[in-house]
C-alpha cells in the first residue's frame, strides 16, 4: 500500500451537530463519481437544492444517533478546519436506524418528495443493501463494526483522509475484538483491500427489467486473535503452580 506521509494540516475527530453542513458539503461533492451516487441520484445537477436538503436530512439522522452511529471526520487546517473527509460507522448493529425514508416512500405508490433521484434505483439498492448485510455479515451480530459511508472532498484527495477513517475503524474494532465490515462500492474497494480487507463476495443491484445495473463487493477485515502464551513464558507459569496452590 502506497504510504501517505503525516499531513500535520489534517486532524481527526468525533462529528458534532456544529459540523452537518460542512458533512453536507463533503457528502454532495465527495460522493457524485461514485457510481452509487450515480445510480440513486442521476438528476441531482438538475436539483441541487432538492439533493442538499436530503443529504442534511441523511447526516443529521446519524448525528442524532450516536449511540448507534459514530461519525467520524477529518478536518483541514487549510480549510478553516473545517470537516474535508467523513465516515459513517454503525457501532451497535442491533440498534435499530430511527430516521425518516428520506424522500422516498417503502411504497412505490406513494408519490417521492425529493427530484433528484431515481426513486426505483433509490428503493431497490436500500432493499438489496439491507437483504446483503444480512446475508454476508448477519451471522457477526453485534461482534462488528460496519463502515457504511466514505468521502473525501475532491480537493483533499491523495492527502490520506480516507485511510485515517478507516483505521479509526480498524482501531476500534481491533481493541473491542470485532470484526471490520463494509458494503464496497468499486470506488472504495480498492482502497479496502489494501487495508487488508477480503472479498466474502458481489452482488448485483439491478432493477427487474432493466439493463442498467451496480455490482457491490462484502468485504470483512478479520478481528484480531488473541495472542499466544510464549511457550517458555507457559513453562514458567506452569513452574509457578504448585507454589500458587493451597499449602
């Protein structure tokens, strides 16, 4: 893996309800060459302000549940310090989401509330990404952290934010013993694999009828084991016994 030298303008930290509309801005103009972003929100150039208010909408719902989401970001010291890079980790998978369907009813009778998306595309990849984190990472239960969100604004990029969002994770994940999960799109995959995630498998999002399509990957970074006893550490310990013993 390419190693990023210490950006000293750079600083990591917990997200406050003060930093959602520098997210918001990291969000609308990180996330757009990502094809996911593409196959949800194809009309966003023509409704921006429509794709604003719900991507706030999006970020405040994590900020005000930091019992089950820690948002995570990196801010610039060229930048007002203000956030550049963010990330969305679900620490209590078992904790259901309390939000709203953000402008796009369960019920394709109903009729969407926002412009900019494709309210089929929106409805089948949330189906299909709850139905495969289930299938690929339900047997972890709550003895995981899920990375469900990544970006870094374009003009931050090849600076190291994305891979200190990730180590945070790691971190974490590392020191409560927990496995390290995520949903990758082809944009991120890259970067997971170089931190030693693996491929448990991919999947298609694809509407019936149509050609247009988006593959995701499951990828899982292992818990780390315990380490062994070194064995001349046991034989010492084993030495010791009969003197612990009852006299």
């Amino acid at each position: 893996m390419a190693a990023f030298p210490p950006d000293k303008r750079l600083a990591l930290r917990t997200a406050t309800p003060d930093d959602l509309e520098d997210i918001a801005t990291v969000a609308q103009e990180g996330f757009p060459d990502d094809p996911e972003f593409n196959y949800r929100f194809p009309y966003r150039q023509k409704f921006p302000e429509d794709n604003r208010k719900w991507i706030v909408q999006e970020y405040r719902e994590y900020l005000e549940q930091p019992d089950k989401y820690a948002v995570i970001i990196i801010t610039a010291s060229d930048n007002d310090n203000k956030a550049v890079a963010l990330s969305v980790w679900d620490i209590s998978i078992s904790k259901a989401h309390q939000g709203s369907d953000l402008g796009i009813p369960d019920d394709p009778k109903e009729q969407p509330q926002r412009r900019d998306a494709n309210a089929s595309h929106f409805r089948k990849f949330k189906q299909q990404m709850n139905a495969e984190f289930d299938s690929y990472f339900g047997k972890y239960g709550d003895n995981q952290i899920h990375l469900w969100l990544l970006a870094t604004h374009p003009d931050f990029r090849r600076r190291g934010a994305g891979t200190r969002l990730c180590r945070w994770g790691l971190e974490r994940a590392s020191r409560q013993s927990l496995y390290t999960t995520v949903l990758a799109s082809p944009m991120g995959r890259s970067l997971y694999a170089e931190l030693s995630f693996v491929d448990c498998g991919s999947f298609m999002v694809q509407v019936d009828g149509e050609t247009e399509k988006l593959e995701i990957w499951a990828m899982t970074h292992e818990k780390d084991k315990e380490p062994e006893t070194p064995p001349g550490l046991l034989f010492r310990l084993l030495e010791l016994v009969p003197f612990l013993g009852p006299k």
